[in-house]
C-alpha cells in the first residue's frame, strides 16, 4: 500500500466522494426507505451478479407480494422461486428463504445488526453482511464488491489478483474500512459502488467524470485499466441439453428439480445432459425416462435456444414425445411430477430457458414445419 493511503488522505478522498455521491446519486427504488433492513437485504441479494436495470421490476414485485420478513418465511418455496423466476442464480433465493425462516425462529422475525450473526444466515456472506449493517443500521461496516475493487485497486494502484491473493484481499477490506468517515457509513458505501457503476467502469473509466480522480494513482500511469489486475478468465464450456414435450390429453408433463441441483425447486419439461455422440431423439426419450420412468415413442426435434449459465454456454434442444398411456410415472430424479394445460404453467416457478424453449413449441403448433 502507497502513503497516499494514509489517514489524511483517506477523509480527503471521502469527502470528494461524499460530496459527488449527494448530488449525483440515483433515484433507486431500495434506497426510498433505507431504515427497512429487510428491504437492504432483499436488493444486495437481487443484485449480487444482475445489474440495477434488470433488478427493479423483480424488487418491486417482489415486495409487493412478500413486503415483510414474515411474509416471505410464510410462503411457499413454489411461490418464493415463481417470484425470482427470470433473475438467474435461483440458490439466491432458496437461501432468502430459509434465512427468513431462521430470523423468524432464532431473532424474532428481526434481522440482527451485528456483521457477525447476519453472517450465520444463509446466504449472507461478509459483503451482504457489511450492506445490511452499513445501510440500515449506519453501522462502520466494511463492504468489499466488484465496483468497490475496481475503485480501490485503481485509487491506490494495488497489484496482485483480487480473486486469488488473500494479502489483497485482506488490504482491501481495510482500506474499505478505515477510510468510512465517522457516521457516515451508510452514504460512504453506496457511493464507493455508485462511483464503480457509473464513472470507474471496468473498460471505459470516465476519468473526467471522477470526483476522486485527483487521488488517483491508477490515473498517473496513464492507463487505469490495467487495474485491477484480475489473472486469466476461465474458457467457456459448450454443452448441450435436451428437454422432452410430452403430452397426456392436452397437457403438459412437467417435473420440479431437486433442491441441491443448478435450477432447484424450479419446474420444467424432463431435462437431460446430451451424451457425447447420442443422438438428441434418444437423449430426450432417456430425459422422460430417467425422470419420470415412462417409456416414451415418436420422439421428434422441432428446435432449440442458447443460453449461458455460470462458464457454460448450453444449447437447449426441444423434442416432441408421445407416450401410449401404459405405464405409472413416479418421481425418480425430480422432487414431484405434474400433468398442466398451457394456461395453467403460469402458476409454476419455470427457468427463463424453459420459458423460450416453451415458447418456440408453441410457435411450431401454430405454424407446423417450422424449422430454427
């Protein structure tokens, strides 16, 4: 660490900040009542990987139907997971849950203060911990995000990995923390982020724009995009899934993944990984198979979609089924089983994937022989 990130220079680079932060901050709808811990938790968790544009319509909705702790440790999981449906990184929301139900049963139904018993819930590490603690309740709490990175490690031109060195990591954390002005926590954090969002940019900072820009050291080598210093991406992986349409007296077979899987608790049509050189007709009879049990035949691929999840980039591939109605399905890699007509899939929680894919098999009822 420089001189430059002494005390003095700490509180001068703050109050720049503080001062930008006030005028320049945006109308956001979590920030409205920032006194509501419930309301802090539910858009850190919102926004962990997923930008502000695509958070609002969710949160809005979101504390429309659950506007309390209590309310959301009341529902249903279905009814949890139909509300975050389209958000992505569903664990998210499983852990919301189960989190509610523990402050209900160990805090009284109210989130606690201190860093160190909100880090017991699930789903709530030491970033989401310092959000909570900082915003809320205006603790001196420390938050450590990728925009707050960003910001440090070109402020004060830090060097190493901030994904794998545990000595930046820890300077980080104490850069964030020793330079919060004293009671100003709550402002001082949103603005370390805000300035990361809108003027620090990973490729493109607006240096112009900065109003901490005399501080930093990043700027006085000529090129603030050489920090941070993240090592080498991680190559994606190509694979390639099929689901399985299967149809009983004009409604749909549809399946609820187990908890501890990618998607857990959501519902689709009988999904599989498509082996290496297995045709996609057998993939998807092996799908409604390995599900379900059910043996099924005139398995027909009528299109497929792109999407990306975590490092892969999966093709989802659809294929029509018919089953001769011999035989008992029974949950076997699924949680449960239900047979539901077009209008009805709206009450179930549907990954955004499945929801293309769904929408593609109705354009081909309406219009047969279309080919994607």
């Amino acid at each position: 660490m420089t001189s430059s990130t002494d005390s003095a220079a700490s509180m001068s680079f703050a109050a720049d900040l503080l001062q930008w932060y006030a005028s320049y901050k945006r109308s956001l709808p979590w920030r409205v009542n920032q006194d509501n811990a419930y309301a802090v938790w539910i858009s850190e968790i919102m926004l962990q990987q997923t930008t502000v544009n695509a958070v609002i319509g969710f949160y809005n909705r979101w504390m429309e139907r659950f506007p309390t702790l209590t309310s959301l440790a009341d529902a249903p999981l279905d009814d949890v997971l139909k509300h975050w449906a389209g958000l992505g990184y569903y664990a998210r929301a499983r852990n919301l849950k189960k989190a509610a139900e523990e402050v209900v049963r160990r805090f009284d139904g109210v989130l606690p203060i201190s860093v160190d018993q909100l880090m017991t819930l699930p789903g709530i590490g030491r970033y989401t911990a310092g959000a909570i603690s900082s915003i809320a309740f205006g603790l001196e709490a420390p938050i450590v995000d990728a925009n707050v990175i960003r910001v440090l490690c070109r402020l004060f031109a830090l060097h190493g990995d901030p994904k794998t060195s545990s000595v930046l990591q820890k300077q980080l954390w104490h850069i964030a923390e020793s330079s919060i002005p004293t009671g100003k926590a709550r402002d001082y954090n949103q603005a370390l982020m805000e300035l990361g969002a809108l003027v620090c940019q990973p490729s493109a900072p607006q240096c112009i724009r900065c109003p901490i820009s005399r501080h930093c050291e990043a700027k006085r080598t000529g090129d603030p995009t050489v920090f941070p210093e993240f090592g080498v991406t991680k190559k994606w992986i190509e694979v390639t899934h099929v689901s399985c349409f299967v149809e009983l007296d004009n409604r749909l077979l549809i399946v609820q993944r187990p908890l501890e899987q990618l998607w857990g608790g959501l519902w689709e049509l009988p999904r599989v990984a498509v082996l290496s050189d297995e045709p996609v007709d057998l993939a998807a009879k092996r799908a409604v198979f390995e599900t379900v049990g059910l043996i099924v035949d005139c398995v027909r691929p009528f299109g497929s979609i792109r999407h990306v999840v975590t490092n892969r980039k999966v093709s989802l591939h659809g294929c029509d089924a018919t089953w001769s109605g011999e035989g008992e399905p029974k949950a076997l890699a699924c949680r449960q089983f239900a047979w539901v007509d077009a209008a009805e899939l709206e009450r179930y929680a549907i990954s955004s994937p499945q929801l293309e894919l769904l929408a593609h098999w109705r354009k081909t009822r309406l219009q047969p022989g279309l080919q994607y």
